[in-house]
C-alpha cells in the first residue's frame, strides 16, 4: 500500500478545473466513453496500491500453503473493489460538493464521532510509518551482509541515520520528493512484472494436500487482515472522487465505479502474478525463514540465489517500494496528527507540527531498533484499523445516511461489512490468544 496521491497532481486539478458544468448531449455523450482522463487516475490509484505491502504478501499467504493462496485469489477482487467502491459512494453522498472524507464524516455521524475516525485514520496510516522503518532497516542491513560481504553495523546507528535521512527529505521539499517517487512508481511496477515472468522457469509443483479444516479456516481467518492492507488505495478515494465531481457532474458516481473497477483489475492481475511467481519459487521452510528474517521477499530472493540479476535490483526494489510508501504515508501522518491536535488544543499549527515529527521520529526509531515481525504488525495493526474506515464505516453509513439507502441489503454490501468484521475480529483473537 502506498500515499503517492496525497497530492492531487496538477494534470488533474487542471482537468477538474476545466472541465464544464453545463452538460450539452454532446459533452455528455464523450464523457460516458472511456478517455484519457479515465486512465490517468485508473494508474494513479494503481500506483498508490503497489507498494512495500505487496513485498510481504507472499511470505504470509505462502506459509500457508497452496489452497488459502487460491481462495484468497478468489476473494480478492471482490474485497477489492466492493470495499473501495462503498468509500467513494460515502464520500459523494456529501451535500457539500467540496467536502473530504473528515468533512463527509462529520455530516453524517456529528461532530465527536468525526474526530473518533479521524483519529482512526491516524492510527492506520502511522503503524505503517513503523513497519516501514522496520523493513527499510531490515534491508538495508540485509544488502550490506549478504550482498556487499560487511558486517552487520549497529542498528541503534543504521535505523537512526535512515529514518532521520528519510524525514530531513521530507522537510526539505514534501511535494517535490512525493513527485519524484510518484514517478518512480511505474518503473518500479515494470520490474516487478519483470520479476514475476523471471521466475516463472524456478517455479515448483505446490504441495496440494488439502489441509485439516479447522486449521485452513484460521489461516484464511488471520490472512484477512493482511490482504486488505496489501490492496488497499482507501487514502487516495477522497481527491479521487472530488476530482470525479469537478469533472464529470452529476455522472460522477457511475465514473467513479467504472475507473475503481478497472484498477481493481490491474491490481488483482499484478500483484497476483507476483505473489503466485513468488510462492511457487519458494518452499514452505523458505517462506517461514523470510518470515524469520523479517525481510521482504525480494530481499529473500537476493540472499538464497546465486543468481546477480536477483541480487542486485531485489532490495533496490525493495528499498524504492518502501521509501516511496513510507513518504506519502508520512505526509499523510503528519497531516492528519496537526489536523487532530490543532482542534483540541490551543496550539498552533507550526507548534504542533514540530512535535508531531519529533514524535513520529522516535517513535519509528525506537520500533525500527527493536524489530517487531513485519507481518504481525500489519496483522494485528494496520489491516484491522484499515478494514474499520474501508469495509466497516462505509457499510454502517448505507443503513445510516438516506442517500445512500438504496444500496441496503446487497450482497456487496453483506460481503464487505462480514469481511470488515472478521479483520476486526482477527485483530481481537489475536490481542486475546
């Protein structure tokens, strides 16, 4: 998952900009076809997707064996798409036709539950910031041992240097080292795919015996979390859909499903194929030491091969995935902290921002030093806190809100808020066990 859109880009606020209000049957006839528009924000939300989450998707889903991977490939476009889709519907049911996903909530739920989900927002996007501190340390220290032949150096010292090295970038120009990494989305989506044709010739048969079924359901169960974190765009909706409603009126909700549905599909095909590439180059014993090492995959795959190729651009991968996502997800935390803060406090926003760093560094700091296990933290973390503001607040809002009551009682509606529950309910067992 990445925060590449936290910023509109300026193609599409001047798309937004000027686009008309009027609609002649001629100006809506060309707005109904598929345009380039359409595709510019289809790749815009694509790249806001693939990020470092999908670089730990294969350990988790191939620890558990070849049928939870094949189940999970079946639920995972309608996870996908119904629970964005159900976000941008919250997000236009607004009476206010500029208003974002705080605003829309604040309309529809009050004033304090508002800021209980702002703050929930907060508290998804900031566990990532401690994962990816985490995994970039993780791969740094991997490279330098096993691809540059040094010793380990000192963590304390490497994760220090690191995220106060990614923070200092982000002061110094936030939007314009958001471009950059923007733009270093495609490449990086290029050799994934690369990777994924690559390994196909290393592919092994699966072990395709079926598994006892108390345990294959709890290994669907726990994997849930794990999947709505890897797949998620939840951050981006809200420019999404406003973009949508400058540009194409009153169309803009049917436009809106059309692009979300499309994205849905690249993403699914992509990060399948990676994950499908991956676990199928891996065995069972190997996915379980990944998971030990506390590495991505690609890192895995650099270290177990003797193959340069891999060696070489697996943790550069690895490294762009990781500190492109954690840049927009930090932009993301810093905002939504100053947002919180400066409502319930007299300080001012400049105040408030400088101790939000602070805090926000030490605290990455202090997690990347003691290196929790990755996956448990989007486990137990991030995946359930996300599945309450994409699958859970949303469905809630459609039996709430009377513009949104036509879609009661739907399958797709049933299906995301039971999928929401059990990522939530994943999160219990696990506080609990």
């Amino acid at each position: 998952m990445d925060e590449h859109t936290h910023m509109t880009t300026s193609q599409d606020a001047t798309l937004s900009n000027a686009s008309p209000n009027t609609h002649t049957s001629t100006s809506s006839d060309s707005k109904t076809k598929w345009n380039l528009h359409d595709t510019q924000w289809t790749l815009s939300l694509f790249g806001t997707a693939v990020g470092a989450g999908i670089l730990f998707l294969p350990i988790n889903i191939g620890i558990g064996g070849f049928w939870p991977l094949i189940i999970m490939a079946c639920l995972a476009f309608p996870m996908t798409f119904f629970a964005h889709r159900g976000l941008a519907r919250f997000v236009l049911s607004s009476k206010n036709k500029d208003a974002d996903f705080t605003d829309v909530v604040e309309e529809h739920f009050g004033v304090t539950a508002g800021r209980l989900i702002s703050l929930l927002y907060f508290l998804s996007i900031f566990p990532i910031l401690l994962i990816y501190g985490v995994g970039l340390t993780n791969t740094v220290d991997s490279f330098m041992v096993n691809q540059m032949g040094m010793e380990s150096p000192s963590r304390v010292l490497l994760s220090g240097v690191l995220v106060a090295g990614m923070i200092s970038l982000m002061m110094g120009g936030e939007r314009l080292m958001l471009r950059a990494f923007a733009i270093l989305v495609y490449p990086l989506v290029g050799i994934l795919f690369f990777l994924s044709l690559y390994l196909i010739p290393s592919w092994q048969m699966p072990d395709m015996t079926v598994p006892e079924m108390g345990s294959f359901g709890k290994t669907l169960w726990l994997s849930i979390p794990i999947i709505v974190f890897s797949f998620s765009h939840a951050a981006a909706i809200s420019s999404f859909v406003n973009v949508q409603r400058g540009h194409y009126g009153e169309q803009a909700t049917r436009k809106s499903e059309a692009i979300l549905k499309r994205t849905s599909l690249l993403l699914i095909t992509f990060v399948l194929l990676f994950v499908f590439s991956c676990v199928l180059s891996l065995t069972g014993e190997q996915m379980a030491a990944a998971k030990a090492a506390n590495v991505s995959v690609l890192s895995y795959l650099a270290n177990i091969t003797d193959n340069s190729f891999i060696a070489t651009l697996g943790p550069l991968v690895a490294f762009i995935a990781i500190t492109s996502s954690f840049l927009g997800h930090f932009l993301g935390a810093r905002e939504s902290f100053t947002g919180l803060v400066t409502k319930q406090t007299g300080l001012s926003a400049g105040v408030t921002d400088k101790i939000g760093v602070l805090i926000m560094f030490l605290a990455i700091w202090f997690c990347a030093v003691k290196n929790p296990s990755i996956l448990d933290m989007m486990d137990q973390l991030s995946g359930p806190i996300i599945a309450m503001i994409l699958f859970i607040m949303p469905m809630i809002a459609v039996y709430k809100v009377p513009a949104l009551h036509k879609y009661r009682n739907r399958f797709s509606t049933l299906f995301i808020l039971a999928i929401g529950s059990l990522a939530v309910f994943a999160l219990l067992y696990s506080m609990l066990k």
